[in-house]
C-alpha cells in the first residue's frame, strides 16, 4: 500500500472542523493527525505532527491577528515539507491573496463537495494549485503579472485596465467582515438558511447581516445586491 496522506485540519468552528475530519477520513489513504482552532495551538500542532497537507482556514482567532497567513507563514521553518489549501467561506481578495503571498498552494471555499475536497487534498500535495472554481477567474486576474522572488513566494499583484481595486472599494470596506461573508454568499444565490448553516449562526443573525448590508450599500433587494457584486468580480 502507498503511504497515506497525513492531514492537518486548522479551524476555529467546532463542529465544521469534526465535518471536515470526517469527510477526509473516508479517504482510505488519508489520515488526520491533528487539528487546531487557533493560531498558537495550530502552530503547535503542525510543528508536533509535521503534516503532509493543512487544511488551513484563513479567519483564525489567536497569534498576532493574522489568521490563516500567520499560521502558514510561522510554520514554514517549523515543518518546510507541509503543503497548505486554504479552505475558508471568505472569497475575499484581501483573504486570498493574504494566504497565497503566504504560501498556501491552493484556495477552496466551504462549499466544496467532500469528493472534491478529497481530491483537492491529493492535488496539492503532489505539488499542483487548486482553486474553486468561482475562485479561478479572479485568481488568475488578481495574480496576473506577479512577480517571483528567489525563494518561489509571491511578492506582488498587479491589476491592469479598469477592473475596480477592491482593496480601495469604500463601499465594500464599509461593511464588517461577518457581514462581507453574509453579502458573497447571498449574491451567490444562498438562501437564508443556507448561509445561517455555512455560518453556524442562527438565521435571525444573517436577516440582521443583510439588513446591515443593504443599508450600508443603499441597495433595496438581493437583485440589487448580486448585481452590485457581480460588478466588482466578488461573486
């Protein structure tokens, strides 16, 4: 038998992290060796199991407030043959583009289906980037005309033409990071309950959310929303 993949899962959502395990151990050769739900225990974590590939949420409490890419970034020396896929509800150009500068070979968001989130897993450690599909366009956008240090990161992205600078987009800074998730995943087409379940908030939380949103962006209805994020390639 071939040497089984050694996973870590990193996570500050309880139950989603038992998911997540339980999804990737189905996979005869996976095995989960650790899991965390903050920065300092994750890096404790990885540099204790050395993991052949970390699942890696980008929004995690603890460390100096740097999430995901913190973790990632303080890991490397500690275990250098670990891989890392982002796996995170955000499509943010700010978390993606945090993690991938990072170092992390892939992006994938929580709506992944476990079979693929098993075969992104194999992807990634056999040394290819995988990216969910909603994510591919604006990655390969967002990173066109990056430039490459000696040591292979990413140090920098470049954005031609007129396509709007979402780091400097007011209205989209105006809103929380809650409500930012809340706002991607309803212009995606989620219902209430959907999000509330992808959130593990309740559903009177995300309708709160929305309200935020639609106030905050001077938008009537969801139409009005989708369209407001579709304009600006977040969706």
């Amino acid at each position: 038998m071939s040497k089984k993949i050694r996973v870590g899962v990193v996570d500050d959502h309880e139950m989603f992290r038992a998911g997540v395990i339980a999804a990737v151990s189905n996979a005869p050769d996976i095995e989960v060796v650790g899991q965390a739900g903050d920065v300092e225990n994750s890096i404790d974590m990885i540099s204790q199991t050395k993991p052949d590939v970390v699942l890696l949420d980008v929004h995690v409490p603890g460390g100096n407030g740097g999430g995901g890419a913190e973790i990632l970034t303080r890991s490397k020396q500690l275990s250098p043959d670990s891989t890392y896929l982002a796996l995170s509800v955000s499509d943010s150009a700010e978390d993606v583009g945090a993690v991938i500068r990072a170092g992390a070979r892939g992006y994938v968001t929580k709506a992944i289906h476990p079979n693929e989130l098993i075969s992104s897993i194999h992807q990634v450690r056999d040394g290819y980037a995988v990216f969910s599909p909603q994510l591919a366009g604006f990655v390969l956008q967002a990173f066109q005309g990056t430039s490459t240090s000696s040591s292979g990161d990413l140090t920098s992205t470049s954005v031609s033409g007129s396509e709007p600078n979402l780091y400097d987009d007011e209205e989209l800074n105006s809103l929380s990071e809650r409500e930012q998730e809340v706002m991607r995943l309803i212009a995606r087409g989620y219902t209430y309950k959907e999000v509330a379940a992808e959130l593990f908030i309740s559903i009177k939380t995300v309708e709160s959310h929305m309200s935020k949103v639609l106030h905050k962006l001077q938008l009537s209805n969801r139409s009005q929303l989708t369209r407001w994020a579709a304009q600006r390639k977040i969706v």
